[in-house]
C-alpha cells in the first residue's frame, strides 16, 4: 500500500497559523449568519433587506362588523430600522376614503408593529392593504405589501329606549337627512317621530320602527327629501302626500317634522302662502303655539295626530315638535303646500297662485276666526 505525503505547502504550516486559519473561517460564517438575521433570514445579495410587511383584523368576526363598531388594524414590519413609517389604505365600497401614514414602533428581536383603527360608519364593504416603502442608506431595505382584507359591514335593528355608539350615529345620520332627532345617546320619542317621518317620506310602512333596512338607508344617506321650490329661499314645504312638513333654505332642507293634514272632507288648502299670524302658548280649540298661512289655516300642534290626513284643514304637529316648529316659523316665511293627501305618490308642481278657487284674500283673516278652522 502506498502513502502519499503531506504537501509540502500545508507542512510548512505552524499550529499557532492554523489556529489563525480556522478562526478566520468561522468570522466568515458568523458574518452570513449575522447578515441572514438582518435580511429578514434571507440571503444576502448585496442588495436592499427584504422587508415582510404583514396585518391582522380586531373587531371583524366572520367577515363582518357592526355598524359603528370600531375595526383596529394591526401590523408588523420585518426588519425594524428607527423613523420607519407604513402607509394603510382604507377602501369603503370600492372607493379608497383614507390613506394613512403610520409610525413603526420597535416590538422585539429584529421587528416593529404599528396600529391604526377605524369606525363602522355607513357603507357596505370595507377594505384594507398595507405597503411599506422601503429605506435607502446604508442599512436599506426593500419594499412590501400586504394583501388585501375585506368585510362587510352588520346592520341592526334599534329598539325604543335603546342607547350606545349605534344610537348615536344613528342620530347624527338622521340630522344629515334633515330629521330632528333629540341629542344624546338614546332612542327616545323624539328619535321616534324623526324615524315616522322618513317612513313617510319613502312610502314605507307609517310608523316609528328603526327596523334593519331603515338604520342601513339611514347610515347611507338614502331616501332624503328633494326640494320643490328652492327658488322660495328659507321656506317651508308640505308635501301632502307624504305628511310631513320641510323647512328649507333654497335647495337644503334643514327640518323635517311628521304631520296630519286635512282630512277628504275638510282637505289642507293648496298653493303658495305665506306666514302672517303667530298665537303662542294653547288656545280654546286645543290649538298648541300655532303659525298661519293664510286665513284659519295654520301649523300647530295636537293633541292627537294620526298617521293620516285627519285635521279640518290645518297642519297638525305634535305637540312635542312644535315648539320648535314655533320657533322656526317667521312671519312673511313663504309656504308652499302641494300634492294629493289621499295618494302615495306627489304629483307634479302645476299650481301658479295661491287661493285654490277661494277667492282673493279678504284681509290677514279673510274676515274669519283663524281658530274656528280647527
């Protein structure tokens, strides 16, 4: 058998070089190791780290997330380098509404997080991406994004005397539609009439029922009121077939109150009036701090106001709602009353004066107690 000699390069080699020799290896490899944890465990090519930007949904469950509930968006960043910002885009139907820029903070090992959140406020579909835009210098890393997550929103019904978030969004979505409901965080009475006036105003069922599908159109902005005579400036509108009353400046309603107007025998008077006469305070008739328009005919509150044309002519309000009804009116405020009050649909604007066949305005009265017309 025949062995071969050492070469005579490594021969020469003392213990103390070898010694050398392997230490320097092993620097080597804890340098790529060092390198491969600061890349995010990836390969060093000599390029930017790459980054890995990922996020999770708090408050969606199944998808889905109550209307006025809050949805937190949570996130991580790998790896972390001080002054790190992301940017988060919310989506609301298919329409990006908000682009956020938020701060990185350093969570542990070589990672940041960082958080921002939103509110269930109307809308359908909501969604959300996050995209980290990478940093130059010498420490650089590259660029990421995260993919996609969607979830519609949960809509519910409100009972009476019900109160939190969604009572009180719902209020401010009513007070967008013009509707007057009480402030505060509970569905309270007023909140009831404002609810029964647009059921009346969208030919649904007439009463004060905050059922799913009316909190939904609500929260949209569906189903408002479109003014028919802006040209009037601050006015007042009274759409009988929808029984309700609608103060407007120009084209932007402000108010919206449920009525009973005058029953078949004794119909509202047609055409456009205007406010001469305000009685504050109940009269002998029952008649609660009443506004005339021409002759007895008149807005006022009752004791008793049905969800159908039931008066000897006048507009009848709640007695709760006419205070401010009261207060809203001034005199020589144009009104302007239309539509058929024994129909679902208003027809369109013909009439060209005010009178209705009556006859010329006789005086502020017409020679007639304003009172005894209701």
């Amino acid at each position: 058998m025949t062995v071969r000699s050492i070469p005579r390069t490594f021969a020469r080699f003392s213990l103390p070089a070898a010694l050398t020799l392997i230490c320097a290896i092993a620097a080597f490899m804890l340098a790529g190791d060092t390198a491969r944890a600061a890349n995010g465990g990836a390969v060093p090519t000599g390029g930017p780290a790459r980054a890995t930007v990922k996020i999770k949904l708090k408050g969606v469950h199944a998808h889905r997330a109550t209307v006025m509930s809050r949805v937190v968006i949570q996130g991580t960043l790998k790896p972390f380098r001080n002054l790190q910002t992301v940017k988060v885009y919310l989506y609301k139907d298919g329409e990006k509404f908000s682009t956020r820029k938020v701060k990185v903070h350093k969570a542990g090992g070589n990672y940041g997080t960082f958080r921002t959140y939103l509110y269930m406020r109307g809308g359908n579909r909501y969604g959300v991406h996050a995209k980290y835009w990478g940093k130059a210098g010498k420490r650089a890393v590259g660029k990421d994004t995260t993919r996609h997550k969607s979830w519609r929103v949960r809509y519910v019904g409100l009972p009476h005397d019900q109160c939190g978030r969604v009572v009180a969004g719902f209020r401010k979505a009513l007070n967008r539609l013009a509707l007057v409901p009480d402030q505060g965080r509970c569905f309270n009475g007023k909140m009831e009439r404002a609810v029964l006036a647009y059921r009346k105003l969208n030919d649904m069922t007439r009463n004060a029922r905050a059922s799913k599908t009316v909190v939904r159109r609500v929260f949209n902005g569906k189903g408002g009121y479109h003014v028919r005579r802006p040209e009037l400036g601050d006015h007042m509108e009274a759409p009988l077939s929808k029984q309700v009353i609608v103060f407007s400046k120009g084209d932007n309603p402000y108010a919206i109150f449920p009525i009973a107007s005058g029953k078949a025998s004794t119909p509202t008077i047609l055409g456009t009036f205007s406010f001469y006469w305000k009685e504050p305070g109940m009269n002998s008739h029952g008649m609660y701090y009443s506004s005339y328009f021409i002759r007895g005919y008149a807005t006022h509150g009752y004791a008793d106001v049905p969800d159908y044309p039931a008066s000897h002519g006048c507009l009848r309000t709640f007695i709760a709602d006419q205070p401010r009804i009261y207060n809203i009116t001034e005199i020589g405020m144009p009104v302007y009353t239309f539509g058929n009050a024994f129909r679902g649909k208003v027809a369109g604007y013909k009439v060209k004066h005010s009178g209705n066949g009556l006859g010329p305005d006789l005086g502020p009265t017409g020679g007639l107690d304003p009172a005894a017309f209701d």
